[in-house]
C-alpha cells in the first residue's frame, strides 16, 4: 500500500470520499474520451473505475480509521480477472449508460461488501451493481448514442488494488490512497 501524490482531506470537518477499482491503462483514457465525446461534463472529473464505495460524506478525523479498515480488507481479499463487454443501461431508473463487468462479477460482490462493512458500513441506495459508467445525466440521445457506440466494447484486464478517492474542492476525483488485494489472481 501507498499513498499516491499530494490529495489531502482539504479544509473544513466533512469530506466526501469514494472507493472503486481503477480501470487500468490504455482503457481508462479510452472509456474517458468516449464518455467526453458523448458529453459528459464528468468525464475529466471522475476517473474511469468500478465502485466499490458510492460517494460518502465522512469526517476528515476519521482517515486513519478509515484507512485502516480498508487495509483489512484488502489483506483478506484476493487480486482477479476482470471482463469488460458491451454496454447496458439503468434507464428508466436512472439515466446511465455503462459497460458491463461480465467476468470478476462475484469478486467486485464480495469486495464490496467487505469495504461496506465496519468504518464504512452503509446502506445503499440502489443494489450494487459492478458496471463502468460511460454516460451519466445526460438526454436520451446522447445516452442512445453512448449505448450503441460501445455495444462491442471488450477488454479484459487483472484487478490487483483498489483506491481510495476524495472529491476535491474543485469538484474532480482524486486518488488518495491505493490498497493491493493479496494473493494471486483468482481465475
């Protein structure tokens, strides 16, 4: 584990943060221009991932708890496959357009549930549902557009870490803290 660059908790008491699993390189740049070209304003601001954690309001003291927690859970889960396919939608509950995670389903579960649990126990608002966002509060047209320009979207990759993220002042995502999953790659 290391802690990535200069993010700190930034001012005042209550700081809103997020965990997921950062999609790697060259995908990552690939989804995020995609998503730019469909018009989302988000696209520069939050970081190609699967979520883990949803974006939580916590108290700044609470960091080392928080990171301590999620260093156990880290120890007690293993790296896996992960398998991006094709697109899906939330729509009519909720207007996004993702790919679908088709392998690691199971293990992002697992994972999940674990961050979910202890310092970070929540309810959620939605069930948990491992996906990459491609296109969020957007119209239909562009989300339609979206849906269809990534419909043969493929990539598989190894998912060895998870991040912490805290959304700055300035509205964009940054990685705060990175936690490597133990073991080898679950198949």
């Amino acid at each position: 584990m290391t802690t990535m660059g200069a993010t700190t908790w930034g001012e005042g008491p209550v700081r809103t943060i997020g965990v997921a699993i950062a999609v790697p390189e060259p995908y990552a740049s690939e989804l995020r221009q995609y998503r730019a070209s469909f018009g989302d304003p988000q696209a520069d601001a939050v970081p190609t991932h699967v979520t883990l954690l949803p974006p939580t309001q916590v108290d700044a003291a609470e960091l080392p708890l928080i990171e301590q927690h999620l260093a156990q859970v880290a120890a007690r889960n293993q790296a896996f496959r992960m398998h991006l396919r094709g697109t899906a939608t939330f729509r009519p509950v909720s207007p996004v357009v993702f790919v679908v995670v088709t392998e690691g389903i199971s293990a992002c579960e697992v994972l999940a549930a674990d961050v979910l649990s202890g310092q970070l126990q929540r309810e959620l608002t939605f069930p948990y549902h491992p996906h990459v966002t491609v296109a969020h509060h957007l119209d239909d047209s562009a989300l339609d557009k979206a849906f269809e320009t990534l419909a043969d979207y493929d990539c598989v990759f190894d998912v060895t870490d998870f991040y912490l993220y805290v959304h700055g002042d300035d509205e964009v995502w940054r990685t705060h803290r990175r936690f490597a999953l133990s073991g080898p790659i679950v198949q």
